[in-house]
C-alpha cells in the first residue's frame, strides 16, 4: 500500500499540471489524509533539496546565491538543511563575497552537527581569516570556533591571537566572541586566553568593549586585577557601547565597586522601618559619632555619574541594570533616581513588567519612600494578568504607612469584587498584612474581613477566616465576638483550611467561649470520619485542649474522638492520638511529662508575622535570574560584601588625557592677532592663564592693564623672553619632524595644516545681544594641537560691545558627553569695553560630533553654551602613496565603504574646485594619483587615529562616484552626507 500511495504521489508531483486534484483527491480518499499529506510533504522536500543541490554544484554565482538565500531561509523558519551540508561546504571557497557569507552562515549553524565534514574544510577557513573583507575574516573564525574538537584547539588558539589584533574592530569582537568557546572546549588555555583578554580590554573600540567583558566573565571572573587600569575607560565608553555590551559592562562593573569602594550608607541606617529601643539607639549614634565622615572615591562617583544617563534608555535590560547599580552602590539619598525610570517600564509588555515588579518589590521593603509618589502607577488595571495583579498588590502592600492606608484599603475593597480568585485571595492575605504592620487600621480591616465571612464563594470565606486567625492572636481578648461568629460557620464552610483554622482559634482561645467550644467540638466529633486529614489533626488538638481546661464537659467526647483517631489510615493522625493520650490522660506507664501537659498545650504564643515573601530577597543581586527565582541559579556570582577597609585607589590611575587646554598669550587690538590659519581684522590674542600662573601671571597683567603702559625695560625683556620661547617651539617642531620622517610612510602624519583657500568658517557661540554686550565665535583652525596631538584645536573670539568691562570670564557647569573632559578651564579676569581676546582651546570629542555644553560666566550672569563640530574637523591629515592608499582601501570594504554616485556642481568639474570643496568639508590630505580623473584623499579621526580615505571619481557630463572607507561607521556616513553637499550646491 505505502509503494502504490508514493507511487500515485510521484505521479501527482511530476505531472505537468502541477496540481492535479483528482489524483490527490484519490490519495486522500484510499489511504487517508494525514498519510496521504506526510508523503505528499516527503515528496515534495526531498524534491526541493534536490533542486537546491543541483544550484549549488552550477557554474553561475547567481544561482549559488538564490539557492544560498533559499537554504538561509529555511533555517531561519525551523526547518532542517543539515542534508545539504555537503552540497554547501564546496562552495566555501567561492570567489563571489555574497555566496561565500551565506556559506558561512550556514556552516556556523550546521558546523557542531557534521564536524566532519567541517574539518575537511579547515584550510580554507585559515585561508578566510587573511581575507580582505572583514566580514568574511570574522565569519571564518565563528565557523572555526563552532567545530567543537579538541584537535583543532592550537588552530582555533592561533586564529584568536590573530583576531585580536586585527584593524577591524567587527573582528577583534568576533575574536572576544570565539574566547569562550574556546575555553569550554579546552579549559588547560586558561592562561594564553587570559592574555588574549587583557589585550583586548585595552581595546579603545565601543563595539568590542561588551564582548570582551563577557569572554571576562566567561573565563576568569577573578581576575579583577585586569580591570583596574580599564575601569575608568570602561566607565566613559559605557553609553556609546551596543546595549547588549551596556548590561554585561554594569553588571561586572556593580560587583568591581562592591570589591573596591566603600559602602557609601556606612554611616546611614538603611532599615527605615526598623523599631529599635531608646538604649541601641544611643548606643549606634554613639558609634556613629566615632567614624570618620565618609568621602566617596572620584571612580565611585564616576561609574555612578556615567550610567545615570542610561536610565533613559529604550532598552528595559539597560534600565533594570542601572537600577540594580544604584540600589546595590549609590548612596540612600541618590537612589531615589531610578524610581521614575522603573515606572516607566511598567508601560511595557507583561513580561517586561514582571521582571521589573520583582525588582521593585524587593526595593520597595528597604527603600519605600523612593516609590511612594508613584503609587498610582501600581493600581491594577482589569486587563493585566494574575501573576502582574499579585505582584502590584505586593507593592502596595510594602508602600502602605499612615497616610495613604485610607486610599490603599479602598483600592482593595474594589478588588475583592474581581472575578480572578486567586487575586481576591491575594488582596485578602495583602489585608491582613497591612492591618499587621499598621495597627491604627487593625480593627477596621478586622471588620472588613468579618463581613467577608457571609460572602458566596468559599475560597474567600476560607481565605479571609485565615487571616482572621492571624490578626485575633494580636488581641484575642477583644474580640471574643468575632471567635463566636466565626463558630457559627463551622456547619458551611466546607474549605479544609479555613475548618482547621477555626477549630484553631476555638482551641487556643476556648476559655474566652467556654460555652460554645464544647458543641464545636461535638459537631466535629461526628463528622470526624469525613473530615480531611489536616482538620483531624485540629479536632484532636481541640479536644486536647478541652480536656485540659473543662474536663467535665468534654472527657467522654475526648476519649471518643482518641479512639477514632487511632484506627485512622493516616499513621500521622494515628501518632498523634497515642501521643495525646499518654500526656492528658496519665497512667502507670506516664512519664514526668505528663505533669506539664498544660504548658505544653496551653502556652501562651507569640502572634505571627505576616512579612513579605521579598524581605530577605535582596542578597540576591537584583536584576539576576537568581532573584527572580529565589533560588541560587546556575552560574550565579555572589554579589561582594563591602571592604572593611578602601582598597588603594591608584591601582586605577593610568595616563588621561586632558581634554581641554588653552595656549597662547592675552594682547590687545594694538598688537593684533591671527584668528585662525589667516589675519582676521580686529582681532587680538587671548589665553587664559594657567591655574599655576594664575597667583603670579595675573597679578602682573592686570597691574599693567590699570596702569594703562610699562616701562621699555620690561617690554624689552618681554619681547626677548616671547622670541626665545618661539625659538624653542620651533626647534621642537624641527625634531618632531625628523622623528617623523623616521616612521614608516603609511604612518606620516602632515604636522602643518592643510587649510582651504578660502577662509575658515566661524561660528557663533554667543550673540550680543543675548550676552548683553559680550559676543563669542569659534572656528576649528586645523592647526595642531601642541599640548596634546589628539584634541582638536578650537580658537575663541570673545568680544565686549557693552559700555562697562566685563569682569571674571570663566566656564561653569561642564555638561559633556561621555569620554569628553574639561580639566583646569582658563579664565579672564578683565576684558574692557569695546576690546576684543582670543584663545585657542584644545577639546577632545572623542570622535563625536555631540556637542560639547557649558555655561559661560561673567561676574554679572551666566550663559549656556555649546560647541558641537562638523565631522570633517574630528580628523588630522594623513600622507600617503597611491600603493598605500589602495592597500589600505582593499582592507577596509565591506560595512566600512560607503559608495553614493552624484552629479557635480558646474561651478565643481575640474580638479581644483572638488580638491578645494572637499577639503573644505573635511580636513584631510591630498594623496597622489596617476589618474586625472580621481581625486583621493586621507587622513585619520583625532582621537583614535582611525583611517579615513575619501575617493572622488569623476565622469563624463558632470556624473561622479564618491567613496568613503571608514574604520568608524558612522563617522563615514556622516563625511559622505558633508562631502556630497559640498559637491552638489
């Protein structure tokens, strides 16, 4: 039958009509659907690979692609291709870059599963880490890494070393990526990875930094010694880096502090809710007075300051990592910033909020005042689902005090209406728990609860008896109304749980109902038999009780409930009948203790506290699996008590840069100035003096200033001081030369300044009228730097148009993004009226064109300013040979070369022109070309050094290509945008 059904399948499938229903119809009809489809589906696969294999053993690229796209395709819905492994595997040395990053998708799915047949193709996967083409260089070493054999571990250990010093930073991350891969599979390379992690840590590159402290988390957690002289980079690069590298970077770098800081609340007591007696208190403010005031560490404050900023991110994990940071390394009053950011998480999805309620419950028990204004945004929408409703209410229920209980108990009163039991059942036990802890409200929530005894569900009944229970061991002597009503119910509620409670509360309390608890006890003495087993259990005791304290009335029902308890099923019950009976009815064969039976039955005991199932929650590190579970997770690390004592902070200190300086020396308009590469009309030179200089250099100047001259001598030994000082600059400069000569030609760097024809572009900083009377501009001169090589050099025009001198020019309040710093900011003391300074300032953007914001200052107001560069002025010009220049550019392709074609302007056709536009757009260098029709320029970012070469090939009627390689992305996206409007208009 199978041979006729796949037969008639065959035919159905190879017929020209492709769909031919009546010969599926009799498949369906002979030997059933689900057969007649399962051979169908066979059929038409295995006929489908078959085509995809005949794809890919072609001669044309472009049916190798489509079959490529296909399989990918397939994998990426779930279906099986590991039968197409041989097929692909051929086609792994294909010339064509397309096919061959397909390829190498598949083969690091697949690579595990037929190793080998992977391993056949070792060698052309070492020959693909020399690539060009970064993609292909990073797609070979994840497909090495995925083949999990041991004998390859010294190939795998050599193309991880080569990786981790490759130019492209995609690869150096693939490389931090292959680490623990390596390490599971070989865990005796411990050591050489190690050292493989540590140069990558030093890495500067946003795009490695997260993997590489995940492959440190991964191999050797334990080595802290590693991050110290990284801490303070990784703090700066934390809010450019990816968000998946953001949450692994503070999660490691929240137990680093807790191992290398001190606790900030060492002098604050964290328990707000904590009743201590008069005694202790005395005892812990005298205490308190003996230490020391606590001074937070500069790295403490700087992790804490760089990942404020996060809390405002879209990703939730990024958010709930900053969140545990804080909560687990702030200091108590600081904390209180992450509360609005987790609130807003809660408008996400359900998932989402569970994660985040969690977390907040746990925070909300030591640091309630922090949630406290946002109480309404934990109110239970009918919409959310039972395990969000039961955490909310947890919430609420920690956030409750003296002042919003009133508002609390209505929101709940509404509750217990809803149509989800186990919800109602939550709000009566998060009742109980207010009444417990706040004890104005006791009585009324008592009331409250009490009404909800002659509800129609049973599982409220039962649930809110057993809270009852609770609160009347607070003040049973009160309440002996509520233990007779709650008797009554003993013939209605069927709920074993709430049965036991109540025959509880009569035993413990039955000399308060000396009349009732007999009957109870006879009513449950007939229905002993029925009864569950933990209801039996409370009969016994009941009548243990009632025999110790009115025997009179209950010795016959005693001895009658004993003897059915001791022929019960259950040995429990069985063992406590013979245990009861020996101590309340003593015998010959009694020990001594049975003369203590009523103190052990009837003994006074303690209330119970309802507590909150989070208390004792927060030794878990928040945001973990572990703390979401309870429970200690696999691969969970401990969070680190705090040091007794600080740990030496200079283990940290490594060189910084300092990003802002000033040079130069403060004239005036009769001197003149040079604003920039070329001499600006009215204007004069400015620096600000230096905090060293500022006790004798200012002194000095400003007594010139009042006294309006000097004498010739001291102009004189001015001038021969200033001409000596240029003297020495200049020889400097000539050794820095030769020195540069020295290195190798790609690494030449031009030390003069390539500036366009026409002159700098200025910008304004300040107008006029907004600065009342004083007036800034800026313009970037492409001169360098001389202090530091890696800033970009800014010069400053401040001008004074008011009738009055302005007095104590300096900057307040330096708001810049992460990596930029303002160290030691120069100040003019005096500018008169009508006179005009400059200064050049030296500014590091790290590579970024954010805006570097500060405030402004006079001795009158304070104004906010901002200096934000075009990406063309982030770069310093660069030689190179036309060679060099096509090496480097066939090693930046891939995702680091933008192509655009474009029409250039008419007044833009000849060479000079586009020399001059692009110039003008971007500070870069003409590099030589054989070619009259391309244009090629270099050079590289400021900061990082990386290469940037720009590429103009013109066309016939004014049609033109522009290239762009880049090693940053981004910055080429943005010098393409620059340069082709530079071109075009």
């Amino acid at each position: 039958m199978t041979i006729a059904l796949q037969s008639y399948v065959y035919i159905f499938w190879s017929s020209t009509n492709m769909i031919n229903y009546n010969l599926l119809l009799v498949a369906f009809w002979v030997f059933g659907g689900f057969h007649a489809v399962k051979y169908i589906f066979i059929m038409f696969s295995s006929h489908r690979h078959d085509d995809l294999k005949e794809m890919l053993d072609s001669n044309k690229d472009s049916l190798k692609l489509e079959a490529m796209k296909r399989i990918v395709a397939m994998i990426a819905r779930g279906k099986n291709a590991s039968d197409l492994f041989p097929a692909v595997v051929k086609n792994v040395a294909c010339k064509n870059i397309e096919v061959k990053k397909l390829v190498y998708v598949y083969l690091v799915r697949y690579a595990e599963e037929q190793q080998d047949l992977a391993l056949l193709s070792i060698s052309t996967f070492q020959r693909g880490l020399k690539d060009p083409n970064q993609l292909i260089r990073a797609s070979a070493l994840r497909v090495l890494s995925s083949i999990r054999v041991t004998i390859i571990v010294p190939i795998m250990m050599l193309a991880i070393k080569e990786a981790a010093s490759d130019m492209s930073p995609y690869v150096r991350k693939t490389a931090a990526h292959a680490i623990p891969k390596l390490y599971s599979l070989d865990p005796e390379q411990k050591d050489q990875l190690i050292e493989v992690i540590e140069k990558l840590l030093a890495d500067k590159t946003t795009l490695v930094a997260g993997s590489v402290v995940m492959a440190f988390e991964e191999v050797c957690p334990e080595r802290i010694d590693l991050i110290h002289k990284n801490y303070r980079k990784l703090c700066n690069l934390l809010i450019d880096v990816e968000e998946w590298g953001q949450v692994v970077i503070i999660n490691m770098l929240t137990r680093y502090a807790r191992t290398q800081f001190l606790n900030p609340n060492i002098n604050v007591n964290e328990d707000e809710d904590e009743d201590e007696e008069e005694k202790e208190k005395k005892a812990e403010a005298a205490a308190m007075a003996k230490r020391k005031p606590y001074v937070m560490d500069p790295d403490h404050r700087l992790l804490l300051r760089n990942t404020k900023p996060l809390l405002q991110s879209r990703n939730a994990a990024v958010v709930m990592a900053v969140a545990q940071l804080y909560f687990h390394l702030a200091p108590k009053a600081e904390v209180g910033v992450i509360a609005k950011a987790l609130v807003r998480l809660l408008r996400s999805h359900s998932e989402v909020q569970y994660v985040v309620l969690q977390n907040v419950a746990t925070m909300s028990i030591k640091r309630r005042g922090m949630f406290e204004p946002y109480l309404k945004s934990f109110y239970i929408r009918s919409t959310d689902p039972t395990q969000i409703k039961v955490l909310k209410l947890e919430v609420l229920t920690n956030l409750a005090n003296e002042t919003n209980i009133s508002t609390i108990l209505r929101e709940f009163q509404t509750y217990i209406k809803s149509m989800d039991k186990d919800f109602v059942a939550a709000t009566i036990q998060a009742i109980g728990r207010c009444a417990t802890n706040i004890s104005e409200v006791r009585d009324t929530c008592l009331n409250g609860l009490v009404q909800l005894l002659s509800n129609r569900d049973e599982l409220v009944v039962a649930e809110s008896v057993v809270v009852i229970k609770k609160l009347l061991q607070m003040q049973p002597e009160k309440h002996s109304d509520i233990i007779k009503h709650m008797a009554k119910l003993t013939d209605n509620i069927q709920v074993p749980m709430a049965r036991a409670s109540i025959l509880w509360l009569i035993g413990e309390y039955c000399e308060h109902v000396p009349k009732i608890a007999p009957d109870v006890l006879r009513k449950m003495a007939k229905s002993f038999t029925n009864e569950e087993d933990i209801v039996k259990l409370q009969i016994i005791n009941l009548a243990a009780k009632l025999y110790l304290t009115n025997s009179k009335q209950t010795k016959l029902l005693t001895q009658y409930v004993l003897n059915l308890a001791k022929y019960d099923q259950n040995y429990d019950i069985r063992d406590r009948a013979r245990f009861i009976r020996q101590l309340i009815v003593p015998t010959e064969k009694s020990g001594a203790l049975s003369k203590y039976a009523k103190k052990l039955f009837l003994a006074l005991k303690p209330a119970p506290v309802l507590e909150s199932p989070f208390k004792d929650r927060d030794h878990f590190q928040l945001g973990s699996l572990s703390h979401l579970l309870n429970a200690k997770a696999g691969g969970y690390q401990e969070l680190p008590d705090w040091p007794e004592a600080a740990p030496d902070p200079s283990v940290r200190n490594v060189e910084v840069k300092e990003s802002v300086r000033a040079v130069g020396t403060v004239t005036h308009r009769d001197t003149g100035a040079l604003w920039g590469p070329q001499r600006m009309e009215g204007s004069e030179s400015c620096s600000f003096p230096r905090a060293s200089d500022s006790a004798s250099g200012s002194e000095s100047s400003s007594g010139s200033e009042e006294s309006g001259s000097g004498s010739e001598s001291e102009e004189s030994k001015e001038a021969s001081e200033s001409e000596e000082e240029e003297e020495e600059e200049e020889e400097e400069q000539k050794k820095k030369k030769k020195k540069d000569l020295k290195k190798p030609v790609q690494e030449r760097v031009f030390l003069q300044t390539i500036a366009p024809s026409s002159a700098l572009k200025s910008y304004e900083l300040l107008h006029r009228i907004t600065g009342e009377g004083l007036s800034v501009e800026y313009c970037f001169s492409r001169q360098p730097f001389s202090p530091d090589a890696n800033m970009v050099a800014v010069q400053m025009q401040f001008t004074n148009s008011a009738s009055s001198d302005t007095k104590n020019l300096h900057i307040e309040d330096v708001k810049l993004q992460s990596g930029m710093r303002v160290k030691e900011f120069p100040e003019i003391e005096l500018l008169p009226a009508g006179e005009t300074a400059t200064a050049v300032m030296g500014i590091d953007f790290c590579d970024s064109t954010q805006a570097a914001n500060f405030q402004l200052c006079t001795h009158t107001r304070k104004f906010f300013v901002s200096i934000q560069p075009p990406v063309g002025e982030l770069m310093r010009p660069v030689f190179l040979t036309e060679n060099e220049f096509k090496k480097e550019q066939g090693q930046l392709m891939g995702m680091n070369e933008i192509t655009e074609k474009l029409t250039l302007d008419v007044k833009c056709r000849n060479e000079h022109a586009i020399v001059q536009r692009v110039t003008t757009a971007a500070n870069l260098s003409r590099v030589p070309c054989g070619s009259d029709k391309e244009c090629r320029f270099a050079g590289r970012t400021v900061t990082s050094g990386s290469l940037v070469l720009v590429t103009v090939a013109t066309k016939e009627e004014g049609a033109a290509q522009l290239t762009v390689n880049c090693e940053k992305m981004v910055i080429g996206t943005m010098l393409v945008k620059d340069i082709l409007q530079a071109l075009t208009q």
